[in-house]
C-alpha cells in the first residue's frame, strides 16, 4: 500500500514537471510574437524573460517559509491556482495589448511556477532512497523535457502565424487592416494561456483530493520554529551549486529564448520551419534527459555533469564562430548535453541537507534569476553586432564554465 502511495505521489509530482515546461518554454515563442503584436526589437521583447524569472529570485525563500509552515502539497495546490489566475488575466490584455500587461501577467504564472519548482524538486529528492535521488529527478525532469518539446514542436505552431507584418509591409488588401492583423495575432497567444488556465485548476483539484505521503524531512520539521535558514549557505556544496545553478539557468535561456529569433532574425528562416527546428531543439533535450537517466545508473552524476559542460563550451565556441546554420546545428547539440545539468546540480547540491533541505531548495531556486539576466545581455549583444550577432554566444560559454566546475570539485559535500 505504501508503495502505491509513493508512486501515486511521484505521478502527480511529475505532472508538475511537465505542466511548468509548458509554461517556460512558451516564452521563447511569446517573444517573438510580442515582437511583433507590440512592435519591439529583440532586446526589449527579451524582457518577457526578466519579467517571468524575477519571481523566481523574490519568492522562493516566502515560498519556503509558507511550506515549512504548513506543508509541500499546500504550496503546490497555491501556485497551481495562482498560475491559473494569470492565464485568465491574458483575456484581459488581450483587451488592451499593451507589453506592461503581458510583463505583468507572465510575472504572476511565474510566481505560481515558483511555488510548484520550490515544492516539487525536493519533494523527489526526499520520495525514496537518498542514494538515487539524482536518478529520481532526472526521471521526473525527463517529464519536463516531455513539455518542452511540445510547447517548442506544437504550442509554438499554433500561436506563430507565420505571417510577419510591420505597418508598412502590411498588405493593403489585407481585411480590417492593421488592428485586425494584431488582434488576430494576439487571440492565438490568449487561446493557449486559457486553456493552460484550466489545466492547473484541474490539477489542483486532483491535489487537494490526494493523500500525499509525510516524507522524514517534514517531520523533522513539525517541531521547529525556524522557517528559513541562511546558515545552510555555509555548506559549500550548496553555496556553489547556487552559482552552478544561476549561470546553467542563465546559459540555457540565452540559447533558448532567443533561439526562435535567431531562426527568424538572423537566418532568415520562415517561422514555420523555424517552430520545427525548435521543436528537434527540444526533442533533442528531452533524448538527453531520458538517455541521461539511464547512464546515470552505470556513472556519477557528477562525472557526467562535466562531461556534458565541457562539450558544451566546445559546442558554444562553434556557435559564436560561425553562427549560421552550422551554429544552429550545435545549439541541437548543447540541448542535447544541457538536459541533465539542473537536475543534476539541483540533487548533488541539497545532498546531506537533512530538515534545512526546504532552506537549500529554495535558494536555488532562486538562482533562476540567472535567466532574468543573462539572456538579455547576451539580447543586446546580437542587436550591437548585428553583422557578427553570433559572438553574443560566448555568454552562454562562459556560464557552462562554471557547470564544468561545480561537477569536478564545487559538488564536493564538506561538513
């Protein structure tokens, strides 16, 4: 019966894994059709990104405090209902389309977001033997490279028209003109989000109806009056997988986010084609997470860890030298060796933490503000140097650097 339970619970957690993708991996699309209904260059519609990952830096700690007090399955049936408030508000900026809205509302899905990665990723973790914990959640995070790769392969197709107009290449039998070009554009973006909206109600429904198992750590806790703890940063392994997990997080989304734009922009390829290759993008980190999982039984996480940031660089480098299509073939290659990075970081960092595990996982998650960051200026990068924009990859470089220390001495559990 015991066992029926864990699995049950393991099966809604991984739901959780899988619906977030979704949400993240929509913003590279919703950049570039923002760039389009609110008229903006790369370097401002990159902000969609600030707006969604600064939740991640300011909530995490509330966020952990709110669950030690009360528990894992409240914080995650609150953000489910507080990501699906969001997705309601896209009927009201559908109304007004103006970017300050949009920025406002993919801030609430992420703070939503933020209590389900706060609450899920440890969660796994602390479900099970300790000694597999690694493996754990890189099969729960293979469920998120499951949601990527249908956000990037599908979701993307149907919000991207594959009609790009400016005002004056609008053509001028083209019915209703420019406003009814916008708001065609804009009702596919609002359709996507109201359907996610209802999912998460769903979901929640199916949490606050589920007999969750009460893991060691929580009742560890059940007699302490400390909601955080900053002293956990004194752990070495954690303080450095905090800086592994923000340049990763930073590194991954500058490919990411602007992957589609450096199909459309730089390329010149039509955003049908381009929301393909996104998706093999995706395909490809989803392979990695799955293919990952299974070496991991055979090697250390950590040794596979710096392989796989070590070929990253490599791959960066050929990015930034080339760029092109060649460049685009080895952004497949680093989703493919980027899959099992933050996982792996996230399970070899809260190793040994014991009741302060809430306190670590929340801090690295909190290292998601690499994203809020990172992917702008390596955005601004690409707009001032429009002739070498591939250059702008040398961020992302520089970020797997730091992965590649972490998984050779920064993982290292000192007491």
């Amino acid at each position: 019966m015991k066992n029926n339970t864990y699995r049950g619970s393991l099966i809604l957690i991984f739901s959780l894994f899988f619906i977030w993708a979704i949400s993240s991996n929509l913003l590279p699309t919703m950049i570039r059709q923002l760039m389009k209904t609110c008229e903006l260059n790369t370097f401002e519609a990159s902000f969609t990104e600030t707006a969604y990952w600064l939740a991640y830096f300011i909530f995490p700690i509330p966020i952990a405090m709110f669950m030690k007090k009360y528990s894992y399955k409240s914080g995650i049936i609150l953000g489910l209902l507080l990501a699906a408030f969001g997705g309601f508000l896209f009927l009201f900026a559908a109304n007004i389309k103006e970017y300050w809205a949009y920025l406002g509302i993919f801030f609430i899905i992420a703070t939503g977001m933020c209590f389900l990665e706060t609450a899920a990723n440890p969660y796994v973790t602390a479900l099970g033997d300790p000694n597999t914990s690694a493996r754990r959640l890189n099969l729960a995070q293979s469920f998120n490279g499951l949601g990527a790769f249908i956000a990037a392969m599908f979701l993307s197709k149907l919000i991207l028209s594959g009609k790009t107009y400016t005002r004056d290449t609008l053509p001028t039998d083209y019915l209703g003109g420019w406003e009814a070009y916008i708001q065609f554009e804009t009702d596919s973006m609002k359709s996507i989000y109201l359907v996610l909206a209802l999912v998460l109600v769903l979901i929640a429904v199916l949490f606050v109806f589920f007999k969750f198992p009460k893991i060691k750590e929580e009742e560890a806790e059940d007699n302490s009056d400390k909601l955080i703890d900053f002293k956990v940063l004194k752990r070495s392994h954690l303080r450095w997988g905090v800086i592994a997990q923000l340049f990763y997080n930073g590194g991954q989304t500058a490919i990411n986010s602007l992957f589609l734009v450096y199909c459309c922009v730089y390329v010149k390829m039509e955003e049908d084609l381009a929301t393909t290759f996104f998706g093999l993008y995706m395909l490809a980190f989803l392979l990695g997470r799955w293919i990952g999982t299974l070496f991991m039984s055979k090697f250390k996480p950590q040794n596979m860890l710096l392989l796989y940031a070590i070929v990253n660089v490599i791959l960066c480098v050929v990015i930034a030298v080339f760029g092109g299509m060649i460049g685009l073939y080895a952004m497949l290659g680093v989703s493919f060796f980027m899959s099992i990075m933050y996982p792996t970081q996230f399970s070899l960092a809260l190793k040994d933490l014991g009741s302060n595990t809430k306190s670590g996982a929340a801090f690295l998650v909190m290292a998601i503000v690499g994203n809020a960051c990172l992917p702008q200026l390596t955005a601004f990068f690409m707009d001032q140097n429009e002739h070498i924009y591939q250059i702008a990859y040398i961020i992302p470089l520089i970020c797997f650097l730091f992965c590649a220390y972490y998984g050779w001495k920064g993982y290292k559990v000192i007491d």
